[in-house]
C-alpha cells in the first residue's frame, strides 16, 4: 500500500489524467460535517458488503478522520486483490491543517 499526505494527494489530483476512487470510510455524520470534495462514502463497517461494487484496478486513496480506519480498510482491500490503494495519512484532519484550512474540523 503506499501512503500520501495530503500535500502529496493534492499534487497528484492536480496532476492525474485518470481521477481515483476517493473511498471516505468515515461514518455519515463525519462525512456530512467535513469531506474532500469529490470523495465517496461507503462507511468501514459496509466495505465488505460493497467490496464486490468496486473496482480492483482503479486507483484508490482510502480516507478517515486521522488515517487508521483507513489504513486497515486499505489492507482488507489488497487482500481483496485491489493493486493500487493508498492510504492518506493524517485523513481529513491533517488534510484540513495542510491544504485546506477553511474545511470545518471535529474531534
């Protein structure tokens, strides 16, 4: 799995040709209360049941509130067969710090 901080993920949005899946696994009142804009949610507790919806081969950058549900989501999905998922670390948390201070912030 690789890792990006949000400085890195920022770049490589501006930069890519082909847009990844950005997989928000927070719960829905997280993602109603802050998100990046573009993201998907699919909360943790339902990524096995909709694993089969998604696609193994698209890129994916798995987002959390601080990059640990995240990272375990990440693991589950290149045990899964995903080959290109990327964790962000620090989620949106860090996202809000680093790229976009206007994003409302929770603990």
């Amino acid at each position: 799995m690789k890792k990006f901080t949000p400085s890195d993920l920022k770049n490589h949005l501006e930069q890519s040709p082909e847009s990844p899946l950005l997989l928000d696994v927070r719960e829905p009142w997280e993602y109603e209360t802050c998100h990046i804009d573009g993201s998907e949610l699919i909360p943790m507790g339902r990524i096995q049941a909709a694993v089969e919806s998604l696609d193994k081969n698209r890129e994916t950058v798995v987002i959390c509130h601080h990059g640990i549900r995240s990272r375990a989501v990440a693991l589950f999905l290149e045990r899964e067969g995903f080959n290109n998922v990327i964790n962000l670390e620090g989620g949106v948390d860090r996202w809000a710090d680093e790229v976009d201070p206007q994003m409302q912030k929770y603990r």
